[in-house]
C-alpha cells in the first residue's frame, strides 16, 4: 500500500497521552484542518495542518528542540501516521538539525 501502518510501538493510546500531557516535556501537533482545529483542541496543542506540514519543519524542529518527543494527533488517526511517517523521513533527512 501507499500509506503504510506505523509500527504498533509508535502508536500512543489515549492513557499515553493524558500521561505524557501530565508529565511536561512533549510537543503535541493537530494536523487536523484549522477549522477542525479551532472548532475544538487540547489546549497544549500546536496547529500543523498536514498540508502545511512540510512547509512548518522549521517551526516543528525549534518547537521540538528540548522536547522529550512528538506525538501527532488528528481525527482518526489517518493523517496522523501520514505526518508522522513525513517527520520520520524529514528527521532522518536532517531536517531538524542545526
């Protein structure tokens, strides 16, 4: 398939995120649309809508610098792995160093 699967260790569950919410240190990005994401969000939630995901890298790499990961949150899930597997590759590239 195009879109593959994020392995099962990548993906967070619901009690992950309240855990990594509590304890500070994450990056939280909503790729859902800006109006899905003014509609309603979490309110540490950083707006990065998939399609403007790759022009953002910059933005995400300085907002990531210090941070202790990066989880990606949308409706369903979809585009979620869409931008994670997008980040991955952009990591890997050495997009977010220096």
């Amino acid at each position: 398939p195009d879109c593959p699967a994020l392995p099962a260790a990548m993906h967070a569950s619901v009690e992950d995120l309240a855990t990594a919410r509590a304890s500070g240190g994450y990056l939280l990005l909503d790729v859902r649309s800006k109006l899905q994401f003014d509609m309603c969000h979490l309110p540490d939630a950083v707006s990065v809508p998939l399609d403007k995901l790759s022009a953002s890298l910059g933005m995400i790499g300085e907002a990531a610098k210090g941070k202790k990961g990066v989880y990606v949150m949308c409706r369903r899930g979809v585009d979620s792995q869409t931008a994670a597997r997008k980040l991955l590759k952009h990591a890997r590239e050495g997009a977010f160093e220096g």
